[in-house]
C-alpha cells in the first residue's frame, strides 16, 4: 500500500472524466489510450474510500497515465493538434467492448495501451484490425495470441524473441563454456527450454553447449551450487518467469560468490524485479535483456523527472517514462504520416529515449500474411554490486 496526495487524485479524476484537447481545431486526430488502473478500488463514486492509500495493483497503470499526461502536455507545448481520450481498463462500471462502442473510439486514429490482460488484447486488437487503426502496445503480456493483424504493434519483444536475442549474446561472449540451465518444473519452463533448444537446432553458428538443470521451488543452495565449478568461470540461465524461483537461485548464487565466479542471466521480467536489487542479490554479475533503457542523465528524462516531482511529490518509474515516450513518439508520428503511420513505425526521426527497430513477424504457414508488428531491439542489461549498466 502506497499514500498518495490529494493533488494526484485531483488529476486522476480530471483524466477519467473529460477529454484532453492538444490544440483546438476543427477536426484534430483522436488518440485512445488504455491502462488497467483500478480507479473502482480507490473510489467510491466521486469520494476517495477510507485510508487515502493506493494498493499496489493500481500504480503501474496510474504511472503510465501520468506519463501520458506529461507528454500531452510537452506536445501541446510544440502545437501539436490532437485529441487524447483515456480510459480505465479496469472501472467495471465502463466495460471495453462498452467503451468500443461508443463515439469517440469510431474516429480515433491511434490507440496506446498498457495491457495485464491477455483478454483485453485480444478485444482491443480486433477493434483496431476492423477499423485499421495502429494498436500500439506498450508492455507486457506482449502479442496475446494475437495473429493476422498487421495493426497490432508490441514494444515489448515476445518471450521468443527475448530467448533468440539471448542465445546469440551468450554465442559471441560464452561460445567455449558449459551453459548450466536451470528451470523448475512447469509448462512455461519447459516452452522456454524447448525454445533454447530449437535455437540451437536452426543456428548457422557453433551451438552453445547446455547442460538443463531442473530444481523444486524449495531447493537448497548447496543443491544449486553442486553443480557450479569453482576453477572457472559458470555462466547460468534461469529458464523461469517465476519470480520467487528466480530470487532464489540468485540468493542461494550471490552467498556462494567468494567461491564461485558467477553470471545468470536471466528473463525478460527481472526488469522489475525490484528484490534485484537488495543485498542479499548484489554478488553476483545478472545480466538480462529489456526494450527499455532509460537514461536518467538524458536531459529529456531530467525534464520529465523534475516536472514530476514538482507536480506530484515523487520520483517517477519506468513505467511514466513508457506512458511519456508511447505518447510522445507515437503521436509525432501520427502528425507526420497521417493514415499512413502504421508504415513509418521503425522511423527514427522522432526517437525520444529508445531506439524502436519494427518489424512485421510473418506467419509461419502463410507468407503473405503479417501476424503482428514487433520491436526487435532489445538492450542487454547487467547489474553488479548493485550497479546497472547497459552492455549493448
């Protein structure tokens, strides 16, 4: 649980309630944008529910809008024309296939979401493939399932691609070592594993050679550390997008770092596994890739930190960078070509913190046929002793 200020509220219900105008015209493009932010647990109605505190389930959609509205507000600055609409993927009281039904979203030229929902993906995304609107999705769950529809754009690389990206950093650092794959048990390891392991089957260099280790959640750490060698150096690979899993196979690695010299690299979510940080992790080298990689010494990031903080007493997260850049870049793309954005995506002219490299991923029976866009470009992220540089 998290207070927060009266002034936020403030701005939460003036975001919910009307309509954001960038500049008066007779007729501006209409942008959507969508975040699960929870607004019915924090109201009762008009009035904020007794405790005046936000739980955690709520922050991430209400860092996104915030990020949206300082950059609508950067926008305006530069005589942008435009009409901005959020919504609330969660108020139970507006539905999405309600919302989709309505005016406002039969002349909208763009929409942004941040997704927890694989449903909403797939509701949202058919609406943009039946009315052709460029559906940009700004975080995970990623493509949803989503197939046949060249509207659909994910920012957020697909696990696959998160997997290709790491096999080949681990080919041109770590050809000559034994890659120890550890995983539990479950489907989701067993798809990544298969994964690595048709990766290796399909590449035109040297295979990498793995050796797969499979733990229970309740493993010891002399049963993770039988395995490692203390005269070389052990590069691992957490095959898990189980969190508490991955924590432990950090911890039980970062108390034998005086005897062992050890990488992991890990999944695509240690981007926000905050537990990362703390020091019983900080021993060991943790390596992991992510498509966002924000600079906070990029005077862009200190503007946007600093009218935050003026704004509303804090520091900002990814999460307002993602809402502030989605909205920021997307929209001067949309100025620019019109209805013909959806072929500029990968332009690079108006690149604000993250290069976006957009490809359209074809279908594997039909050709002719684009299942989704995605961006390719990943960053590889490496945390030591608490530090975290970017390697690529």
């Amino acid at each position: 649980m998290k207070t927060i200020t009266w002034n936020l509220i403030v701005i939460v219900l003036l975001g919910f309630v009307c309509n954001t105008k960038l500049m008066a015209q007779s007729v501006p493009y209409k942008i959507a944008v969508f975040a699960p932010v929870y607004l019915d647990s924090a109201f009762d109605g008009n009035d904020i529910k007794p405790g005046n505190t936000l739980s955690k389930n709520i922050l991430p959609g209400l860092d996104f809008y915030n990020g949206v509205m300082l950059a609508v507000d950067s926008l305006q600055n530069e005589g942008i024309q435009a009409e901005v609409y959020f919504y609330d993927l969660k108020n139970a009281g507006l539905p999405l296939h309600t919302i989709l039904e309505q005016e406002p979203m039969q002349q909208v030229s763009l929409i942004i979401a941040a997704f927890n929902n694989i449903a909403d993906i797939k509701t949202l995304a058919g609406f943009a493939a039946e009315k052709k609107i460029p559906l940009i999705s700004s975080t995970l769950p990623n493509n949803g399932g989503v197939s046949g529809n060249p509207y659909f754009t994910v920012i957020n690389p697909t696990l696959k691609t998160h997997c290709e990206e790491l096999y080949k950093y681990l080919q041109r650092n770590f050809s000559t070592n034994t890659i120890l794959f550890f995983k539990r048990k479950g489907a989701v390891e067993n798809w990544i594993l298969s994964a690595f392991s048709d990766i290796a089957r399909n590449t035109p260099s040297l295979p990498l050679k793995m050796k797969t280790i499979e733990l229970s959640d309740t493993f010891t750490v002399n049963q993770a550390l039988q395995y490692l060698d203390s005269t070389r150096k052990n590069i691992l690979i957490c095959g898990s997008l189980n969190e508490n899993f991955s924590i432990r196979l950090v911890k039980s690695l970062s108390l034998a770092a005086g005897s062992y010299n050890t990488t992991i690299v890990g999944m695509p979510n240690w981007d926000a596994l905050r537990d990362l940080d703390k020091p019983d992790c900080k021993a060991v080298d943790i390596i992991y890739t992510t498509p966002y990689n924000f600079n906070r010494n990029d005077k862009t990031i200190i503007a946007v930190t600093n009218k935050y903080r003026n704004l509303l007493n804090g520091r900002p997260g990814d999460m307002v960078f993602k809402g502030y850049e989605s909205m920021f870049h997307f929209t001067k793309l949309l100025q620019e070509h019109g209805n013909e954005m959806n072929y500029y995506l990968s332009e690079k002219k108006f690149k604000l913190f993250n290069d976006f490299d957009i490809r359209p991923v074809i279908n594997k029976t039909n050709r002719l046929q684009t299942d989704y866009q995605e961006n390719r470009k990943l960053y590889f992220i490496k945390k030591n002793s608490g530090q975290i540089k970017s390697i690529s």
